[in-house]
C-alpha cells in the first residue's frame, strides 16, 4: 500500500525574470498557458478520483515548475485558495511549492502560512559561488542561508534541490554543497545531475565546447557521494535524477541527458555495493586476512546480505550488478540476499 501520493499542479513561470543557462522553461512557457484556479482544481479532482479509496494515508498538492512565489500576490492566492480548501475538507494532508531562494520574503510566506503550506522547497542548485554566476542563476550562496532561514522561522518545512554538473562545478564543489546544505537543517532534498535541454544558453556552450556535460558514471559517482552526505545527517531524499518524462517539452529537446535509466537504483545500489564490501573486508581482517578470499585463508566461506524490503532492489543491484560483482570478486564465497524489516531505510549489513 501506497503511503504517500502526490499531486503535481506544474506552474511555468511566464514572467520570470532570470535566465539560468540550463533552463528551457522561456522557450517552453511562450506556448504554455498558466494554469488557473480552476484549472488547479480540475488536476486535482482528476487525481484525486484515480488516489482515493485505495488506502493512502498522505495526499500532497504541490505545485512545481521553481518560481511560484514570483508570481504576483493575487494570482499565488487564487491557487493556494483551491489547494487549501481541499486541505480544508481533508481531502490533502499537505500542501508543498517550489520557488527560488529570491523570491522569499516575509509577506510571502505569510500568505503561504495562511492557506496552509506545509513545505517550500528552494531551487538552489549550489552553494559555490562560481557555480552560480556561470549558471546565471542570479542569486548568492547567502541568499540562500537568509531564505531557508526565514522559511524555517516561519515553521515550514525546508527542502533544497541541488544541480550536479552545473558549468565550473566539480565534484568537490557538489560535495561541499551538500555539506552546506546539511548545515541548514533541511526536511527535504532532491539531487539533480544537469541535462542539457535545446534552445537553452548551456546547449550552446557545449555545442562551442565551452561545455562539458557529466559522463553517466560522474553523474552515479557524484550524487551517490552527495546521496551519503545527505542522507548521514538524516535528510529525507525524496528525488534522485529526473526522467525525460518529467520535463516539460518533447523529448527531441534533450541533447544530454547524464542519467542511465533507473538512476536512483544505480546510485543506491553503488551505496549498497560499498557499504556490503566495507563490512565485508572488515570482517575478513578480524579474522586475520585483508582482502579477497582465498583458499585456507579466514575469509568467511559464507555470509548474508541483508536490508529492509524497500531496500532489496538497490542490494542486489540494477541488473543483479552487485550479485554478480560480489560473485565474481568472492567466488569462494557462499552469498545470501536477505530482507529484514527491522532495519532503517538504505542500511546494509553483512553477517556470517
Ligand atoms: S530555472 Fe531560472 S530561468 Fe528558468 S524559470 Fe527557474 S529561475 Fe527562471
């Protein structure tokens, strides 16, 4: 049974006034109208009537698409009027929105407080400075401190979207990103390695070479490093990568696109890979061997591998990848894939 199900209601942002060299949105939004209030509240009688009786214990409306609060004031209340009267007759528990860290402000989140938001998600993409200005996202680092820490003064909670592959990143910047997004105590975050969409500035750096877009295996390596930071200090990730089928367009309109299919499944299952090989080589030097099994050696004959049932996908890998790694690295080895309901999401262990 499902336990949380979300309304998507996509805002394109007409009249935004920034030009991020990855987004395509301008060209996009010329021929997307806005959506209305009642247009708001027929997206979610249509999702509603397919989500409810089936045993959900949690129905949020969020309304996507980055720069909600750039909005004029009147046109954010006519929306938030439709998703909280819903939440009124408890037909949602939660109302959630994405915007920019500049376009937080006091009476913003006032009027966000007032029809019942529950979570603002800020587009922040990343917090070296460099990164920013070549990606011309037209705010600061700082500005995004001031705004998360407003938002959570206002006692909402707090999710962060980071980019991966952003021009004059690395993996070191997209690290100490994720360090600085750990500070602020965020609820949420989501990781997004950089696709290059037609018709935006970065399709034209790269076709100049003035670009290098992330390889597939930079893309799994850098948001499973910025994944474990992440998630250490008890961030919930609720995204890892986008699907062509989540952006807004056509898919002729993807000229890079770094995520390999099931992207969040390779990079847990890199985690899980890891963290089983780590307890694993732990195990054989207390029994006096470092590395590989060999014969006479101390290294256990056998061991299983155990997560929580949501997890067993990511353990035995995309593909059985881990199986057959584990398989061939150790062939001595006599290998049990388990589950245990008793341990924490994304924890693997090794016992003998
Ligand atoms: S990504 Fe940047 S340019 Fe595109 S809508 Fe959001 S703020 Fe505006």
């Amino acid at each position: 049974m499902k336990e949380h199900a979300i309304i998507p209601i996509f805002i394109p942002h007409r009249g935004c006034p920034h030009d991020c060299v990855f987004c395509n949105q301008k060209a996009i939004t010329r021929t997307l109208p806005g959506v209305t209030p009642a247009e708001a509240e027929g997206i979610i009688e249509t999702w509603l009537s397919t989500l409810e009786g089936r045993g959900i214990s949690r129905i949020e409306a969020a309304f996507y698409g980055g720069s909600f609060t750039g909005l004029p004031m009147e046109e954010q209340a006519g929306l938030l009027a439709v998703a909280h009267s819903y939440l009124q007759r408890q037909r949602i528990q939660s109302i959630r929105l994405s915007t920019r860290p500049d376009f937080i402000s006091e009476p913003v989140l006032e009027q966000l407080r007032r029809y019942g938001v529950g979570t603002v998600e800020l587009g922040v993409q990343s917090f070296d400075e460099e990164v920013l200005a070549a990606s011309r996202r037209g705010h600061s680092a700082r500005q995004v401190e001031e705004a998360c820490g407003m938002i959570q003064s206002f006692g909402f909670r707090l999710g962060i979207q980071l980019m991966i592959g952003l021009p004059e990143d690395s993996h070191e910047k997209c690290l100490e990103s994720a360090r600085r997004a750990v500070r602020l105590r965020p609820d949420d975050a989501r990781l997004y390695p950089t696709i290059v969409l037609e018709g935006t500035e970065l399709a034209r750096l790269w076709r100049q070479g003035q670009y290098q877009p992330l390889s597939p295996q930079e893309a799994i390596r850098t948001t499973k490093d910025m994944y474990r930071i992440l998630q250490d200090a008890g961030v919930n990730i609720i995204r890892v990568g986008l699907k062509s089928s989540d952006l807004v367009g056509k898919d002729d309109q993807i000229l890079v696109h770094p995520c390999p299919p099931a992207f969040r499944q390779l990079v847990e299952g890199e985690i899980a890979r890891e963290d089983l090989e780590a307890q694993l080589e732990k195990l054989a030097q207390a029994g006096g061997t470092a590395g590989r099994d060999r014969p006479g050696s101390s290294f256990p004959s056998a061991a299983v591998f155990s997560c929580h049932p949501d997890d067993f996908s990511s353990m035995v890998g995309n593909g059985k990848r881990n199986r057959r790694y584990f398989a061939e690295k150790y062939p001595r080895l006599s290998l049990r894939f388990a589950v245990d309901e008793s341990l924490p999401a994304m924890t693997f262990r090794v016992s003998i």
